[in-house]
C-alpha cells in the first residue's frame, strides 16, 4: 500500500509498510521522566482541591460515614487501580490509556467506546474544573485574604467573583492560557507543572503545619471571630444548635455506609494515573509508569490521611454535616458566605499574613494546574485516534518547532469553552451531566484489558517487563490487579447511582445522555470503519500492532 501525505509541519509522513498507521512514527518526544510523571500525576488528582472539598462531598453524600476509615479502605481498593494501569502501562507504552489497552487485547470497538467515554468525561472536567478554580481557588482565596488583612474589599471580591459572569470570564481566561501553553510543546508544559508544582506542593505542606499546631478551642474562638466579622454573625456552637433544630440528626457510622462511601475514596485519587495516556511521551516506561503510579499513590494517601485526621480533629464532623445540612434543606443556611471547604477553615486557622497568601496560592493553582494535565490527556487521546485513522489525518498535526499536536489542542480548547458555557449559564451539568459515571465506565472495561491480555495477547504479555509476568499460584498478578479493578469500579458505579449528591444527576436524563455518549462512540467508530474500507483500509488490523512510537 502506498504511503501517505500527512501535511503536518513534519514534512511527509508514512503508513507503516501494510498502511496501518498514518506514520510510522508519532512525532511527539519522550520528555517526561521520573519525577515529571509524579509532578503530572500529582497535579492530575489535585491534592489540595481534593482536599477541600472531601469535608463538602463526605457530609453531602454519606455525612455518617467515618471518613478516615473511608479514606483507607478507599486507597486498598485503589491499589488495585494503579496497578492495572501501571503494568498496562509498562506492557503497552503508547498513548492512550484504555483506548490502547483494550482495543489491542479486547476488540478495537471497545477500546474506543471505552477511550470516547472517558475523553468526553474529561471535556467536561475541563468546564467544572475552570470554574472550581474561581469558585474554590480564586474566590476563597480573596476571603481569607480579606479577613487576615482586614479588607473588606477582598471580602466582597471573593463573594462576587463566583457569579456567573465573573466565573465565565476568568474560567475563559484560564482556557485560553491552556491553550497558549499546550501549543508550546511537551517540553514547555512539563517545565510549566514542575515549577509551579513547587508553590502548590509548599501551600499543601503549609496547610498540614498549620492544621498540626490549632488546637479546637482556637478554631472555635478565631472562627466566632470570623463570623462576627465577615459573615452572618452566627458562631460554632450556635451553628450545631441551629441543625439540631432544623432536624440534623448524628448517625453512627456503620458498615453499609462505609461501602457506599469506599468509592469517595477512590475519587479522591482520580487522575493519579493519568501518565497512562501520555505514555509514548515517558521515557523507560516499563520502568517509570508502575513505580511512580505507586509512589503518586502512596504520597497522597499519607498527605489525606494526616490532613483529615488533624482537620476533624480541631474542627469536627458533626459541625461540618451540620454547616451542610442547613445549606441544604434551610432557607437562610448556615450563615457561612461560602462552602464549608477545608481552605476556608485553614485560612480562619491561621493570623499569618504570609501563610495565608501561600495557602491561598497553593489552593489556586491545584485548581489551575489541573486544566493542563486534563487537556494534554485529551489532546493524546485525539492524537491516538487520529493515528489510527479513527479521526481525520489533520488531527495528527504536530508543530514542528514545539513537537504539539497543535490541531488536537485546538479542538479541545473549542469544546470546553462551549461547555463552560453550558455550565455557567444552564442548567445542562445539574440535570444530566454524570461526570464520574462516564469515566468509571472506561475504567470498570479496563478490567477486561489486564485480565484478558495474558490468554488472548501471550506476544504482548511475554515481551512485557518481568515483573509483568510474575505469578501467584500459578494465576498471572496482572489478572489478579485486573479483577480487584473490577470489583472497584462495580462499587463506584453501584454508589454513583445510589448517591447522586456523590456522582451527579441519575435520573432517565443523565442515564440516557451517558447512554448516548458511548453509543456516539460506537458510531463513530463504525463510521470510520467502513469509509476508511472504502479507501481500501482495513483499520481494524492496526489494532494487531502496538500504534507508532
């Protein structure tokens, strides 16, 4: 079959010699190491967002679940998770993610349902996640500035900036320098996340010393203060009083609840893996992938842990489900001007000028940083389909200067601001918008990938890393990690349905649009098929191949 012009600044490209692929090499570099694949996957789960919004999501969802308890049971089952990504990863090290694992080990159309649902799922993170920065990052930011500098303007500024215009023009803001960023190239947006990793991780480590020396009887004083000042003028005892009354009632925890709750406690953690699917970017990925999974893991666990032990500690659960259950169900609240996150309660905590402002920083750009990795992820996957021959041949287009897939990052920057849009000034995200869902969905099917790959994929599974390879009682470890992640990803669907306040909406509206997604993708996929057929392409043969380095 003859070669193909692919027309994308890298001169011209060529099929593989059966004309599988567009080219026979991608043309984006192995920039990321070791230590940017921690940088990135750190970023990618957003430790300090998470952090403040576990105290919001635990008491919305199962406010009687014992959330330490919920956090590790969480992270046991979420081992599993790293693992099947992690020596997926190191077996198959392209770009991807599900859309490699399964469509060379399962079926090709399953791997890019799989890989549609996921990246949709993503498109629409880039929309919630662009205004968490402004709700959670910016705005909380200038109210516990305002109230350590006595400013009231500040105040107000951090009240108003959550508006709908205000969250609208700022999240575009920050789309767009995505957009300006990614175009640079790989080797640009690494150096970008490791250096302002850095003032993120500090506000993280800041926030843990500040949560370790306040006592109770501080918090307690330093927020009456803070309310009497600031906010509606209600204090900490009067708060509990007030939910008591309204019809707050303390359940104890028990077994039921932490099951429901186990799969916030994977939650907290997506994005920890996403490496995966910029694997043809990380160099010694047989190597990095699994070990820094792991490690991403493991730092994050130790960070909640301590944070949220401390933080329950000095400001307490029954305080924090009361605060939420008066937003909820009463007409004038808890008297509280934002939600009760936990970097509002850590800049109360704190008189300190200067740590409030690293605190507020670091708060920020957990928020901020996300958008990138979010994107770049999405632009692979674009990238992957594209190579395929799934999508047209002008989304492999790599700048040749910054080695960007510059048309792909195009299409994503477009998308979002459309669903930021949605967002913003609809009600389309609240009625049928099921974030959590549309992923768990990709990663329940990645099961299949690490369970099946030894049997119907033995060229694959034998040329993989040893470590790949090994065994227990005769039963291959990759298909033992392959069932843990099934059963995971069964919980956080059963509990995404059970829970709406955890997953979204769940009613025949949300379940038809994520129906509907995936049934886009096997249309699209079909689609591709048979007029890539009518070229003279069989594109389900690349799917017998590992795709291009």
């Amino acid at each position: 079959m003859s070669s193909t012009a692919a027309g994308s600044g890298e001169g011209t490209t060529e099929t593989t010699a059966g004309g599988l692929f567009l080219r026979r090499s991608s043309g984006l570099v192995r920039e990321f190491g070791g230590w940017d694949v921690f940088v990135f996957n750190t970023v990618g789960y957003a430790l300090g967002l998470v952090l403040a919004i576990i105290p919001l999501l635990m008491a919305g969802a199962v406010p009687e679940a014992n959330v330490l308890l919920t956090v590790a049971v969480g992270t046991v089952f979420t081992l599993f998770n790293a693992m099947t990504y992690g020596y997926l990863s190191a077996a198959m090290p392209r770009s991807g993610g599900e859309y490699v694992f399964l469509g060379r080990v399962v079926h090709p159309t399953v791997g890019f349902t799989a890989n549609w649902g996921f990246t949709w799922s993503q498109l629409l993170g880039m929309a919630l996640y662009a205004s968490f920065t402004v709700n959670f990052g910016v705005a909380i930011a200038f109210l516990t500035l305002g109230n350590v500098l006595d400013s009231g303007g500040l105040v107000t500024a951090g009240e108003d900036v959550a508006k709908e215009w205000p969250t609208f023009l700022l999240g575009t803001a920050m789309i767009v320098l995505v957009a300006v960023i990614l175009s640079l190239g790989p080797r640009v947006v690494r150096r970008f996340l490791n250096i302002l990793f850095i003032p993120a991780i500090l506000g993280s480590f800041v926030t843990l010393i500040v949560l370790l020396v306040t006592t109770k009887d501080e918090f307690v004083t330093k927020f009456n203060d803070f309310m009497a000042e600031r906010a509606g003028g209600e204090t900490y005892n009067g708060i509990l009083a007030a939910a008591d009354k309204a019809g707050y009632v303390h359940e104890p925890s028990t077994l039921s609840a932490l099951i429901l709750a186990i799969p916030i406690g994977y939650y907290i953690y997506i994005g920890f893996t996403y490496s995966s699917y910029i694997g043809g970017e990380v160099k010694e990925p047989g190597r990095n992938q699994p070990r820094i999974i792991l490690a991403t893991l493991a730092f994050a666990a130790a960070m909640y842990l301590v944070c949220l032990w401390r933080f329950y500690d000095i400001v307490g659960q029954d305080f924090i489900n009361s605060v939420v259950y008066l937003n909820n169900n009463t007409d004038n609240g808890s008297g509280l001007p934002v939600d009760p996150v936990l970097n509002l309660f850590a800049g109360i905590m704190t008189g300190s000028t200067i740590l409030n402002v690293i605190m507020a920083l670091s708060f920020f750009l957990w928020n901020f940083l996300l958008l990138f990795v979010i994107a770049t992820v999405i632009t692979r996957n674009l990238f992957a389909w594209s190579v395929d021959r799934i999508l047209p041949d002008a989304v492999t287009n790599v700048d040749r200067r910054f080695h960007s897939p510059w048309v792909a990052t195009l299409i994503v920057i477009v998308a979002s601001e459309i669903l930021l849009v949605l967002y913003v000034f609809t009600t389309f995200f609240q009625q049928v918008s099921n974030y959590i869902v549309l992923y768990s969905i990709a990663f329940w099917a990645t099961s299949f990938a690490a369970i099946l790959l030894p049997y119907r994929k033995p060229e694959i599974y034998n040329s993989a890393p040893e470590f790949v390879r090994r065994k227990i009682g005769g039963v291959p470890v990759l298909v033992l990690f392959g069932v843990g992640n099934l059963v995971l990803f069964s919980l956080v669907l059963y509990s995404a349905f059970k829970l709406p306040a955890f997953s979204g909406p769940t009613g025949t509206d949300a379940v038809l649009f994520v129906v509907g997604i995936y049934l886009a993708g096997l249309v699209v996929y079909l689609a591709a098929r048979a007029i890539q057929r009518r070229r003279g392409i069989d594109i389900d043969l690349a799917y017998r191949e590992i795709p291009p380095d």
